[in-house]
C-alpha cells in the first residue's frame, strides 16, 4: 500500500512534534515510526488515517488526536533500543567538558608534550625510597652488590636471559645486556642463540632486531639445525624470506642431512617449498636415510596434498611459474 505526501514536521527543543498530513486516505491497520528518543505504535479501530498529530510537550502526558477521535497515550518506549539515548547525550556533553578541560594546560601556556624533569626525577627517587623500605637486609644487601645486570647470577645453561628476553619480546631489556657486553651470538645448552629462540617462538620484531644488530643468521644449534630449518619448522614464510636476504645457505644440511627444503615438503607447507625451490633448494639432495623431499611428500600417501608438492618438486624451478 502507498502513502503520498506525507508532511513531516520536526520542532525543538522539544523535539516530539510530529505532524503527518496524508492527502490520501491510506488504509494502515497500525502506523509505527520512531523519533530519537522513544518509538510509538498507533492503531485506528477503522483502519483509516486522514490526519494525524503527535505532540509530546513537556507534561507527562501527551494525547493523540485525529478528526475521528482521540487516542491513547503512546508507548513510553520502554525497553526499546533508544531509552538510553538520553544518558548518551549528557555522556557526549561530560566529554565536551573534559575536552575543555584537557585544554587548561594550553591556555596555561604550558608546551605539548615537554615533561618536568624535576618531577619525574623526584618520582624516581620516592619509587625507589619505597621498594628499599620493602626489602629486608639480604635483599638489601644483593641489590648493593649488583650495580647493574650480574650475568652469572642470573644464567643457567638452560635459561639464558638474551634468549628469555627474546622470547618475552623484552627488546629494550635485551639492548640494554648487548650494550654490557653481551654475546648477541651466545648459545644455551642446546646450542639455540637468541635468533633461533625468537625464531621458534615467532618473534617477528625480535628476528628483525637481532639481524640488525648483528646476529649470525648461520649459526647451528647442538643438532646443526640453523635459523633457517627453524622459521621452516614453524611455517613462517616471512621469516624464510627474511633469512634469505642474509644470503643464508638454503642447501644446509643438519647432522641428519635433513635440509630446509626437507622440513618445508614434510610439514607440506606449498609457500614455503616454492620459495625455497625459487631460491635455489637443490630437490636431489638426499638425507642419511637416502630420501629426497619428493620422496618424504610421496610416503605421506596418496592425497591431493602429496600430489600437489610432487608437481612442485617436479617442474620447478622453472621461470616465471606460478
């Protein structure tokens, strides 16, 4: 059903005035339309609106009049989605006036973002005032003894703190031990280096830190595993595309004879195989068993998985495949 020229007028701050004019009758059995605040349902006993009104005025009632009669007090619109709207609108004012307030310091004359020396200073030395009142005196006693980071008190042959702290993305801390002196290349003992840590965990922004700062992208751990087989191990695609910008050895061999490309084919990893094949991978190495990564794919079975990596391995590297 159509409704033609209907006229619609809106008054604040008051804001309910409605009025709607059809110059058609329309047969409407109800008519529900909503305002910011509250939603109403009108229904007609005829089924016929000719003209309608709707006044909300600042009383607690309001009525409805047409020229057939006077309705009831529209719903109040409890429950609806929009009888908050009101708590949102004083929230937007107290906003403003935070805003407003934020302000005070620039129209103190104070410039942006310069903090009081003297004041962060003064806080540091309460903080530490502080944790000293905490301590008792063997704590007391092995701060004094420690000026600054005690590598032999704090090391294991197991935890490292270069590689705990590349695992806990702690970059900062880690800056701080290299600038003391410490080996960035220092291995725990599995012969893993921070890079192979941060690697194994995923540390994207710790991998590109530690090659920044030095790191040996060659090293092999206790089993001749070298931060290659691991960001393969772990499918990071990224990190094997990072390496090999290092100039890394994308045919190095483990005490096994397994090579990246063997890990990539049996973690059935597509990306990673192209890319390593694209970047030279030798595809006729073999392991000491004698398995080559086609034969590593191949003894998974016969699924599309297999299939799809002996294609890989078969016709690439080829130029400009895709």
């Amino acid at each position: 059903m159509a409704v033609s020229s209907w006229s619609t007028t809106l008054t604040f701050p008051s804001f309910h005035h409605l009025q709607f004019s059809p110059i058609v009758s329309t047969q409407l059995k109800t008519l529900r339309f909503r305002t910011r605040f509250r939603g109403f349902n009108l229904g007609c006993s005829n089924g016929t609106f000719s003209r309608l009104s709707v006044v909300n005025s600042s009383s607690s009632t309001a009525s409805l009049n047409t020229h057939q009669g006077n309705w009831e007090d529209p719903d109040d619109g409890s429950g609806s989605e929009y009888e908050d709207d009101d708590d949102d609108v004083d929230y937007v004012k107290e906003e403003d006036e935070d805003e407003e307030n934020d302000g005070s310091d620039f129209q103190q004359g104070n410039p942006v973002g310069v903090v009081d020396n003297h004041t962060a200073n003064q806080y540091e030395e309460d903080f530490v005032k502080e944790v000293e009142q905490l301590l008792d005196p063997e704590e007391k006693a092995i701060l004094q003894q420690n000026a600054s980071a005690n590598l032999r008190k704090i090391s294991t042959a197991k935890w490292k703190p270069l590689q705990t702290l590349a695992l806990s993305l702690q970059i900062h801390s880690m800056d701080k031990l290299l600038e003391d002196g410490l080996n960035i290349d220092g291995v725990d003992k599995d012969g893993h280096t921070a890079l192979h840590k941060a690697i194994i965990g995923k540390k994207e922004a710790v991998i590109s830190h530690l090659l920044r700062k030095g790191a040996n992208p060659h090293v092999k751990d206790e089993d001749g595993a070298t931060p290659l087989h691991y960001a393969v191990h772990v499918g990071s695609l990224q990190t094997v595309k990072l390496l090999l910008k290092y100039n890394v050895d994308v045919n190095v061999a483990d005490r096994d004879g397994w090579t990246p490309l063997h890990i990539a084919v049996q973690s059935r990893n597509r990306d990673i195989t192209k890319v390593l094949l694209v970047s030279g991978a030798d595809k006729t190495r073999k392991n000491k068993d004698g398995k080559t990564a086609l034969d590593i794919s191949l003894c998974y079975g016969k699924d599309f998985k297999s299939y799809d990596l002996a294609k890989l391995l078969k016709i690439l590297p080829v130029e400009n495949y895709i």
